[in-house]
C-alpha cells in the first residue's frame, strides 16, 4: 500500500541496553530502478522469516513516498534476480525501542563498532521529537544521503565517533 513515509534520522552511539528490545535480523538487496528505489528486504524475527518489496520515491529530506508489501519466498527469489550489480546487500539488527508514544528504529551494522543509526517515523514533517534521554545523539542525518541504507550499499562512511 503506497503511503507517505517522513522520518527523523541519527547517528547514535551503540546502546547498551538495546537486548532488552524486540529485535529483527534483516538483509536487504535493492534492485535495478530507473524510478526511485526498489528492494527486497528479508526479515527475521522471533524465528519467523519474512519478505518485503518496497519501491520508495524521495521527496523531500525528510520523506518520501512509499509503496511496500509482503511477498512469498517464490517471489523474492524471482525478484533477487534484479539485484543492482553495483550495490552490496545491507546486513543489519534492527531493535525497536518504544519511548514517549513512538517506537524509535535503531539499526546496528556489522561494519560499525561503535555507532548506529536511529531513525523515527513522524506523522508530518512539522512535528518534534523528544528524543530519549538515555541514548547519545552523535548527529542528526536526516537530509544526509550518506547515511541512507542504499548508499551504505554502495559505499560505507568512516564512523563519526
């Protein structure tokens, strides 16, 4: 289902309570597009394996139209076949970390030792965001392309910290 996405990104020092969290392993490989982005994203979670294929257009720094369903195993294996030969698949932990009546995304990477990104979905582009006072705030990289998944699998930034 198509939708607008508009989120809040940073980069924060890795937490160290993030196992008390529900958490999901996840790959995801992104596809040749001549339109926006297209990926296939495979998630693991409480032992349940998921697919998803999201197309994502940007619209601003802050969000971007969205259009992401569920597929079958079957069809994320087709869909593998469209896989961008120029961009490496994106290997995460995601933890879900409710705080103030948002759930906060915070995505560890293999590549990076000491930071993470933290990203939150918003219901408009004007609201604020209490950020929890218990993680450290490295930046804010909303507007920052380097930091978006699909430039990560193309190229990995040095960490911040």
């Amino acid at each position: 289902m198509a939708a607008m996405e508009i989120e809040r990104k940073y980069i924060v020092r890795i937490p160290r309570n993030l196992q008390a969290f529900r958490c999901a392993q996840m790959v995801q490989t992104y596809l040749v597009s001549t339109d926006g982005t297209r990926r296939i994203r495979q998630v693991i979670c409480d032992g349940e394996k998921e697919y998803y294929f999201t197309h994502k257009i940007r619209r601003s720094d802050l969000s971007c139209w969205e259009d992401e369903r569920r597929i079958d195993e079957n069809e994320y294996k087709t869909l593998l076949l469209e896989a961008d030969p120029r961009l490496q698949p994106v290997k995460k932990t995601r933890y879900y970390y409710p705080y103030e009546g948002l759930t906060f995304e915070i995505d560890v990477y293999p590549f990076w030792q000491r930071q993470c990104v933290m990203e939150v979905e918003l219901e408009s582009e004007a609201q604020t965001v209490k950020l929890p006072y218990n993680i450290d705030i490295v930046a804010e990289v909303t507007g920052d392309i380097r930091y978006k998944n699909v430039s990560l699998a193309r190229q990995i930034p040095e960490e911040m910290i």
